[in-house]
C-alpha cells in the first residue's frame, strides 16, 4: 500500500464514469493508486446522495488496493458494520455529524477497520483532541464537502500545520477536494501524506500521467516544512 517515502495517492471515484467502473479501477490501480477513494453522501450531512454498502462491496469485489470510504453522513456509528463487511479499509466519519464522537472511532477500530476522522473547512482542528489519540487518519477538507470539481480552499493549509506542529499528530494525514498539479506540493509542504483526487485523474487525458505527476510533486515538497 505504501507508497514512495510514505505518500499515498487516493483517486476518488466520485469523478469515474460508473459506467464503466471495473476498467475505470484498473486504470487507477495500474496508474499506481495505493487507495480507492469512496465518497459516501447521505442527502443530509451534505446536498447530495451517492451510494452505500451495497456499491461499496461491488468496488471492492473489482479492486485490488485498499478502499479508503469518506462518509459524509450524519449516522457513521450507525452504518459502520455495513461498511467494514463491504470492505472498507479505512473509514471515515466527520466531527460534525450527528454522531461524530470519539465513540464512533472505537466502534470503527472494533469492527476491524482503521478510523479516520475528518473536518469542514471552517471548522478548528482543536475539535478533533478527543478523537487523535483514538484515529489512524485525519482527512482535512479543502473544499465544502458535497461535489467534485470543486477549487481548493488555501486557508485550510495552516490547519494541515498545526496538526502536525501544535497537536503533534503523527498517524496519517489526508487532503481532499481542489487537489491537482498545482495544489498538491503545498498539501505535502504543509505535512498532508495522503492525497485525494478526483477531477485531477479522471478528468485527465492521460488518468496514468496524472497519478505519476501527483506523486512527484508531492515527493518533492514533503518535509520541507522540517
Ligand atoms: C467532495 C469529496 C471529494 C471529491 C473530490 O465532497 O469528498 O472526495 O471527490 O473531488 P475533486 O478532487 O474533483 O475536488
Ligand atoms: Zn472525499
């Protein structure tokens, strides 16, 4: 799953033609995808609906890398064990949810997967201290969650350094939303380690090229924060 100095590339197929799911999976994971990205919406966390486990088990049953499931849904405790028997890898709740305590990372690790959390633009990373010490991952929103093809927000960078420098979090990083050329260096400089992008791969002529030009440009700018 590891991917060169530690930095995971995680296209979402959120922007993948369903159509033609399984060849679009295989483009991804020959391209050098660590992880699948899978945006879960539930019409009330956010304005918009996409699918559930019964999909999430069709990924997985394609797939051959690790299946990193977002669940932008106000009931993550509630549907957890769905997800994990689908086959998630990672699992992802957010803070703000109905049930976003720290009480839903336990459940997650109990049910055998890794829990990440993650956060809203707007909202402080101090919301997550309960739940560090509890999360494998911590997914830093850098669009409103709810739609691809969205522009990356600058202003959540100095909240990808403080997790890093004020709160110490050492597990895992993630990025998500406006992530490209031109934004993933800035992601890594700032000490995100896994990187979510939809448009940017399969909107790209070339989804192959655009793995391996994401990874460069993350290679390059990790740790020169340090
Ligand atoms: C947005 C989703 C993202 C989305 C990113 O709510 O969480 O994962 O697919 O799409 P891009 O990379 O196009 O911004
Ligand atoms: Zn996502």
């Amino acid at each position: 799953m590891e991917g060169g100095d530690g930095i995971l590339i995680a296209p979402s197929l959120l922007s993948a033609d369903f159509t033609r799911l399984r060849e679009e999976v295989e483009t991804v994971e020959r391209a050098g995808a660590d992880l699948l990205h899978v945006d879960v919406m539930d019409g009330h966390f956010v304005p918009n609906l996409t699918l559930g486990p019964f999909l999430v088990d069709a990924i997985r049953r394609v797939a051959t890398v690790p299946l990193d499931v977002h669940l932008m849904i106000d009931e993550p405790a509630r549907y957890a064990e769905a997800f994990v028997r689908a086959g998630a890898s990672f699992l992802t709740y957010h803070v703000e949810c109905a049930e976003g305590s720290p009480a839903t990372a336990e459940r997650i690790r109990r049910l055998g997967a890794r829990p990440g959390v993650s956060l809203r633009p707007r909202t402080p990373v101090e919301a997550l201290r309960d739940h560090l010490p509890l999360v494998d991952l911590v997914l830093v929103m850098s669009v409103e969650p709810g739609f691809g093809g969205q522009e990356f927000m600058p202003e959540v960078l100095r909240k990808t350094r403080a997790l890093r420098e004020e709160l110490s979090y050492s597990g895992r990083v993630e990025m998500d939303g406006g992530i490209g050329p031109e934004t993933v260096g800035a992601c890594a400089e700032a000490g995100a380690d896994v990187f979510v992008a939809g448009s940017a791969v399969f909107g790209a002529p070339d989804p192959a090229e655009a793995v391996r030009v994401l990874r460069a440009r993350a290679t390059g700018r990790a740790g020169r924060r340090r």
